[in-house]
C-alpha cells in the first residue's frame, strides 16, 4: 500500500517522535511510537500486500491471491528485491493453471531476484523442470529437478522430485512396436 521508502520515512519519524516524548518525559508514549515503528520495519521486508495473498493461497482462493498481487501497481518502486521475487512467484504459481508460457516468464525471474526460504526456491525449480518437461527440454529439466533436490532439505518435494523423474524415464523409453516387425495385413498364409 505504501511506498518502500515512505515506511522508512514513516519509522524515522516514529522513531524521532518517541526519543522526543521520551525526552520530554512522556516515556509511555515514547516506547509506543518506538513499538509502533518496528511494524513500518517489518512491512518494509514483508510487504502486507504479498503476505495477504500468501494467506489466500493458503485457502486455495486463487482469484482472492490474485486480486491482492494486481494492487501491486508498480513492483520495483514498491518491493525490495527478495518480495519482487516472490511477486513474480506467487504470479508464476496463478499462471501455472493455466498459461505455461507466461508461468515460466515469472518464475525464471523469481530465480533471478532470488527467494528468501529455500523450500521457495526449490518449488520454482521443480515448477520450471515440469514446464521444460512438457516443452521437451529433458536437459534442462534434469539439471532443474536435480537443483530442487539440493534446496529441498526437509525432503518437503521427496515424492513430487520422485514422480517427475519417473515420468521422464517414460518418456525417454522407445516406443515398443508390437507384432513382431510384420505388417497387420498380408502377413504368412
């Protein structure tokens, strides 16, 4: 809602007003507004906006979470680096359903800016490995799967990394002709 830089100005004046009442000998007041400022510190980190459409994808409401992530006007000006990642991946995550194309768009730049936890970053790898999967990009799918291996350190994605690569190994396999080589027709008499 607010601009990166004004919750700073926001907590510098939080701040100077609460050493000032506590000067002033109203020290009460002066811890609340001292108090008060570290909740501008902690939007200044983790954007209230991004954190409301966290809370919507948690109930599966993907138009809710989207609706949240489009009053986002302006990224850049509005985020610090690692919440304009996980703008872009939250974006990635709705696109996912339906536009493949798009959904990789933002999740190569999600990688880019980078994402805080790893589990994060480790489900925007195995996403891009199932989209270069289902471009036929085995390579780079491989190289993506076995990334979210490593960042997966709770084993959260065990059996998601297990089943992509299954599917991989099935694709890989010829094709098996049954019927001996000969043609259905005009075979022995």
């Amino acid at each position: 809602m607010f601009h990166k830089n004004l919750k700073l100005i926001i907590t510098a004046l939080l701040v100077g007003t609460g050493i000032w009442q506590i000067v002033e000998s109203y020290i009460g007041n002066g811890i609340m507004l001292i108090v008060l400022s570290f909740v501008f510190v902690f939007l200044y980190f983790k954007n209230e906006l991004i954190l409301l459409s966290f809370l919507r994808l948690r109930k599966q409401d993907f138009p809710g979470a989207k609706k949240w992530l489009d009053k986002i006007k302006n990224p850049e000006a509005s985020l610090v680096r690692k919440q304009q990642g996980y703008y872009n991946y939250l974006n990635g995550l709705m696109l996912s359903q339906t536009n493949m194309n798009e959904a990789e768009k933002y999740f190569k730049k999600a990688v880019t800016l980078g994402l805080s936890m790893d589990t994060d970053m480790a489900m925007t790898k195995l996403n891009l490995a199932g989209i270069a999967m289902s471009k036929n990009r085995k390579r780079e799918a491989e190289i993506l799967l076995s990334e979210a291996k490593k960042l997966d350190k709770q084993n959260m994605m065990e059996d998601q990394i297990k089943m992509m690569k299954n599917q991989m190994k099935r694709s890989g396999q010829p094709k098996q002709q049954f019927g001996g080589g000969r043609s259905g027709r005009g075979g022995r008499r």
